[in-house]
C-alpha cells in the first residue's frame, strides 16, 4: 500500500511578507548605500583626472576639375564609399605614424607612456609574485606604443567620410596635442605615398616610352614597305588606286550603256515614223535638228502666204501652185532630214556599243588586279592597326609621362583628406565625473542590497505560504478481484468499470457517515473497525448504482495515468456535456494545466465557463481567422483553460478539419491535460483527436440500453478502455453564484 501526493502548487510566495523584510532591514540596507558611496566618492577623488580632445577629418576628392588630369575617369578615383573610410582609421591608426608622433613629440620621455619607469610598490610585488606582466620585458618603444594606443581612439562617424581621433591624457596641452600632430603624420603619410607614386610611374614611363619609340618607327616603315612592294598606290578617299579605277570603269560603263540603249530607243522610233508615213514632230532628236528647224520655219512661212492668196486666188493660179510646189519639196527636204538623223542615232548605237565593249574588256582586266590589291590589302591593313596601336599607346605614355613629371616638378599633389576640425586644449576633465559616479554607486549598492535581502527573506521560507486552494489527497492502492463480464447479467456488461488483465487502483468512493456527511473510503474504515475485511474488499470494488464512475474518480485516474487527452462523448447530448467541465476543473485544482476544448455545435461545455458569452474558438483557428493566443481564455470559476466552439462559419472551418490533429499536438505539448467534449459521437467521428495517451469517456446522467450500445460502438472502432462518468452526486465546490447558463 503506497501513498501518492499531489504537490503542485502547494505554496505561494507572500509578496508582503517578502517586501516587509525591507522595511525590517531598512538600516542595513542604508549602512550599506553609505559606506558603498563614501568609498566610490573617496576613489574619484583620488583618480587622477583625465582629459579628452579630438581632431576631425574629413575623407573627400581634393584634386580640382582644373587639375584632374585628362585620361583619369571613375575608375580611377579615391574610393570614398563605407569600405574606403575604413581602410583610412585603420591607416590613421597604424604603427608607423604613432611612432612618427611618438617621435615628435618624445613621449618615452613622459612617465604616462612608459610604464617601467615609475612603479609602486604593489605593482612590483604583483610582478613578483607572477599576477603581473613585468614591462621591462617590452622595448621601451613597444611599451611607450601600448599605452599610446590604449589611450587613443579613432573612429569613422556612423554614415559619414568623417574620421575623429581623440586622445586622453593627464596633460590637457598633451591631450591636444597628440590628435594634431596623427593628423598632420597622416596628411604627410598621404603626400608621401601619392608622391612615391607618381614617381614610380614617372621611372616606369620613361623607359617604356623609349622602347615604344623605336617600335612605332619600325611598324610604319613596315607599312611604307610593303606598300610600295605590293603597288598599292593610294587614290582619293585613302583607297588603292585600282580599286578607285574599277570603281570609275563600273561608272563610266553603266552611263555608256544607257547611252547606247537611249541612241537604239530613238533611232528604233524614228525608224518606224519613217516607215510610216505618220509624223516626226514628236521625236526630240528630229526637232532638235537646225535645218529641219529652220524647213518648219520655211514650210509654216508658205503655208501662210498661201493661206493669204486664197482668199484674191483661186486654186489654179500660177501663184499659188508655185507656192504648193515649194511646200511639197520642203516636205521631202524635211524627210530627208530626218532619215539623216535617223543614221546618225544608228551611228551612236554603234559607237556606243564598241564603246561598251572596250569598257567591258578594261573591268575586267581590273577586276583581277583589283583581286590581287584586296588580298595585299588585308596584310597592309594588320601592319597599319599594329602601328596605329603602338601609335596611340605611345601618345598615352607620353601624356601620362608629361602629367606626372609636371606635377613632380611642381609639388602638386594633393591629399584626398583634409582637417576641419583641430583640437583644443580642454579645460575640464572628463573623468572622473564625481556627481555621476556617487550616485550611480548608492543606487547600484542599494538596489544589490535590497535584491540579497529579499532573496534571503524568500530562501528562509518565511515568505511562503499555503497556495489557496491547495490539496492533499492520499489514494490508496489495494489489491481488487478482477470483475469478469461474462459472470454479469447482459444489461450489467456494458456498465462494468474494472477491466480485465488490470490491477485494479481502488479510488475515493463516496461513502457516508451517521450524520449524512460524505466520507472517504480511509475515514470509513477507520470509523468502523468492527467490520470484517470481507466487508471492505466487497465496498471497495462495488461500483457505484448508477453503472459508472464519478467526477472525482475519473480526475484521478487521468491523473494517475498521465493521460495527455480526455475525449468525452455525450450521448444525451447538451444535458451531460457538464460532466467534462466537471472532470477538467478537477484536474485543474490539483495544479495541472488543463485546457477544455468544445466540439459541441452549441457551445454547451465553454459557455458555463465564460458565462455565455461568445468569443473566436476552434472554428476561427480553422478558418485562420485568429491564433492561439486569440481563441484560449480562462474559466472564470476554476484555474482551466478554455477554448470555446468560436464565431465563425463551421461550414468553412471543416473545411480545413485536416488542421485539427495538429492543433490537438500543438495543444497537447502546451498543456498538461487536453479534454475534449464531443458531444454526441461515434468512433469514427473522434479519430483526428486520438493520439498518444487518449483515454475515451462516455458522460450521462441515466445510464439505459443507449448509453451501453454507444459504450459497445466505441469499443468495436478500436477504443477498447472506454470509461463511464457520470456528474451524479457530485458536490460542487463553492464558487461565485453562477449564471443562468451555466452547468
């Protein structure tokens, strides 16, 4: 027989028992600020004080639009972007221009930069005793640079070209001193290096400037050569001589050949306005004639005159037949004309013809000569590019060459850096700050004061006290008969509560004393010593009447099982829905974390706990309408939790019922208990809320043939361990008057 207790949530912290402690220490606590303070005010006062200056630069492109030389572009510019700036703390912070102002300013000299130099008492017993670096084991320049560099500072300025460097020193004349002079080593490191530069260029350029000399005389005097070895006589428009030929003989050949078919055209006309007999006014060639000209004139002349005798003469009068007579023979002269000019086209046809031929024969010839420069070409070509490349190169050099030793020569070279902002000598320390440090050091030491006292006060356990609510319940563990189904009568079956192949755990069944009082099963037996033990082994395995276990016995077993979900199936519907709310509770006051969710279509379950009222639930976490932290409120009588049916539509929320097995995990790894309340199901219908350590419970108030056949159901879908509960002589616990709606 063994005893199990339940400690979860036993005690409670009393805040003002804690926060009384104090008030009780109140002295303490100021001895302690005081003392703290007045040994921080008696430290600043003995610190030597420190000063602070700084100089600022400014990173930009000094060189001016009128002395930026010709061949540099974007490329060739100071890079100022985040990466440059830097590039230049890390240059302003390098060895070699702090030993250059160590230098100039003869800090080995100053006791503040060597460290070996004057040493107390207490240094060099730690250096003894090995706590301690010994410095003389450093050069005194590395010394003197280690403390340089521990009291320098040098930072780019957050989204600037801005670089501050400051410096700290007892000296206030030495604090302003330092960052002027690591500027103006690092102006001169700059003008330095853009020096070393360009006369590295200036030695490079020179020779190379030489050789591309001799180089650019041997390419052209290649091209000068083979140009007069190929022929390649240079025309008009910087082409060969028989290639401009070709191009005038193609010219000239197609102005003779549409001369020689003008000449044809024409001389084909005329010839058929001979043949004829019609008119040779319309022909150009002919009209252009001078004599024919000049018979028209003739023939318009004595057509005239006769027009005039016509009307004093008649037709036969010798005048005016003298006069038809010389019109007739102007008219034969004018046809011979004509036929003359006709064999004058026919002549240029054939003039032009031969001319043709002749030309034909010339391009041709030049077509092969031309074949022959265009191949020579091509190399004349390559070994001109050669030349004009090694030309311009040299022209490059030379420009380059000419800028570089310009500048050289007159010592221009500017910085891309400027100082715009000098250090001052300052006039008051920055450290220590007294007023800041005193204080800081009574509030630190009386916070830190105050945080040992209460941990002390809450160490002791005089802070705690009894959690509200708090319970001790010793579950007696027994050994039971096993209860056979088959040795009960058939409606009993379905009620039996004890399953095979199990030891039985006897659980707190209600017993009642004398008075009417409800007792449990230990303060019964202890009321009644007399009774046989026949007597108690046969009252610890009955089962209570009405077939099924109660609230509080079905609380413990899921919490002596570690159960992580509780699904309870309603078969009468709303009216039992109480029965989870009850187990939950239960669960829930013994200090477990305990989350009732409602699956009910009226919200039966939730709605008692949150007094009706309607809130977003697991239908809105399906229709992603909300989140966790949306859905879950607590009960407003009990420490559960409860996620109600919701607000939104549940035709679109079983839309996504394939989400539900994961929030049930989700819920599961949150909470220590998941309990589900159904309502009217079947197995089928609870399979996507059944995983790792599902107990399945059927709730009633009066357990009939329905309540058994749901309970067989159940078990023949896989659920074989079905329990039976029943919220039936359950005491409430006193709590707020509930509300009409409530279970």
């Amino acid at each position: 027989m063994s005893g199990v207790q339940s400690t979860a949530g036993d005690v409670d912290v009393d805040l003002r028992q804690l926060f009384a402690s104090l008030a009780r220490n109140w002295l303490r606590l100021v001895l302690f600020s005081v003392a703290v303070t007045a040994l921080a005010f008696v430290l600043t006062s003995l610190a030597t004080p420190k000063y602070r200056a700084e100089t600022r630069l400014l990173i930009e492109t000094r060189e001016s639009v009128f002395t930026r030389p010709d061949g540099s572009g974007e490329n060739e510019r100071p890079i100022l972007d985040e990466e440059g700036v830097t590039s230049q703390v890390e240059v302003v912070g390098s060895t070699d221009i702090l030993k250059q102002v160590a230098k100039k300013l003869d800090l080995a000299s100053l006791p503040e930069f060597d460290a070996a130099s004057e040493m107390s008492t207490i240094s060099r017993l730690l250096v003894i005793a090995g706590l301690k670096s010994d410095p003389n084991e450093l050069p005194p320049e590395e010394r003197v640079l280690k403390a340089f560099r521990e009291q320098l500072t040098v930072y780019r300025v957050e989204k600037s070209r801005v670089i501050v460097i400051q410096f700290s020193s007892a000296d206030p004349k030495l604090a302003a001193a330092v960052p002027n002079a690591i500027a103006e080593a690092y102006l001169d490191f700059q003008r330095g290096s853009k020096l070393e530069s360009s006369t590295e260029a200036t030695d490079w350029l020179k020779p190379e400037i030489a050789d591309l000399n001799k180089r650019v005389r041997d390419a052209e005097s290649k091209v000068a050569s083979f140009r007069s070895q190929s022929d390649l006589l240079v025309g008009q428009n910087n082409s060969a001589l028989a290639t401009q030929q070709l191009s005038e003989l193609s010219s000239e050949l197609s102005r003779v050949r549409a001369s020689r078919s003008a000449a044809e055209a024409t001389a084909q006309s005329v010839r058929q306005a001979l043949r004829s007999g019609g008119s040779i006014d319309a022909i150009p060639e002919v009209l252009s004639s001078g004599l024919i000209q000049r018979l028209r004139e003739r023939q318009i002349q004595l057509r005239t005159d006769i027009a005039d005798l016509s009307t004093t003469l008649l037709p036969n009068h010798p005048r005016i037949k003298a006069l038809n007579s010389q019109l007739a023979d102007l008219d034969a002269q004018i046809r011979s004309e004509a036929e003359k000019v006709l064999v004058g086209l026919v002549n240029e046809a054939n003039g032009a013809d031969l001319r043709e031929k002749q030309l034909v024969a010339d391009l041709n010839r030049l077509k092969v000569e031309s074949g022959r420069v265009s191949e020579e070409e091509v190399e004349l070509r390559a070994l001109e590019r050669e030349a004009a490349a090694q030309r311009a190169l040299l022209e490059s050099y030379l420009t380059r060459y000419r800028e570089a030793a310009s500048r050289q020569d007159r010592n221009y070279l500017p910085v891309d850096a400027r100082v715009f902002s000098t250090a001052i000598v300052p006039s008051e320390a920055y450290f220590p700050k007294v007023v800041p440090i005193v204080g800081a050091a009574f509030v630190g030491s009386l916070l830190l004061m105050a945080i040992f006292t209460l941990l002390q006060e809450l160490f002791s356990g005089r802070a705690m006290r009894p959690a509200a609510g708090a319970r001790v319940a010793p579950v007696t563990q027994v050994a039971m008969p096993v209860r056979r189904a088959a040795s009960l009568p058939e409606e009993d079956a379905a009620q039996a509560w004890v399953e095979d192949e199990e030891p039985a755990v006897a659980v707190q069944l209600d017993t009642a004393d004398a008075d009417g009082e409800p007792q449990t099963l230990v303060d019964a037996q202890c009321d009644h010593d007399t009774q046989s033990d026949s007597d108690v082994a046969q009252e610890t395995v009955a089962a209570p009447a009405h077939g099924g276990i109660s609230i509080e016995t079905a609380a413990e077993k899921l919490i002596a099982g570690g159960a992580a979900r509780a699904i309870f199936v309603s078969p009468e519907g709303d009216d039992a829905a109480a029965t989870a709310v009850l187990v939950a509770r239960e669960v829930a006051d013994s200090g477990l974390r305990v989350l009732l969710l409602d699956l009910t279509a009226s919200g039966a379950a939730a709605g008692p706990m949150l007094d009706g009222g309607r809130y977003p639930g697991i239908t809105n976490l399906l229709a992603s309408e909300a989140q966790f932290t949306d859905v879950i409120r607590a009960d407003h009588y009990s420490d559960c939790d409860v996620m109600p049916v919701g607000t939104a539509d549940p035709a679109r929320a079983m839309r996504a019922a394939d989400r539900l097995p994961i929030i049930m995990e989700s819920l599961t790894t949150a909470y220590d208990l998941v309990v589900v309340e159904c309502g009217p199901a079947d197995a089928g219908e609870i399979t996507r809320l059944v995983g790792d350590g599902t107990e399945v419970l059927v709730s009633f108030l009066h357990h009939d043939d329905e309540i058994a056949y749901v309970a067989d159901g159940l078990r023949a879908g896989g659920y074989e361990d079905v329990i039976l509960v029943t919220p039936v002589g359950h005491d409430l616990p006193t709590t707020p008057e509930p509300t009409r709606s409530a279970a």
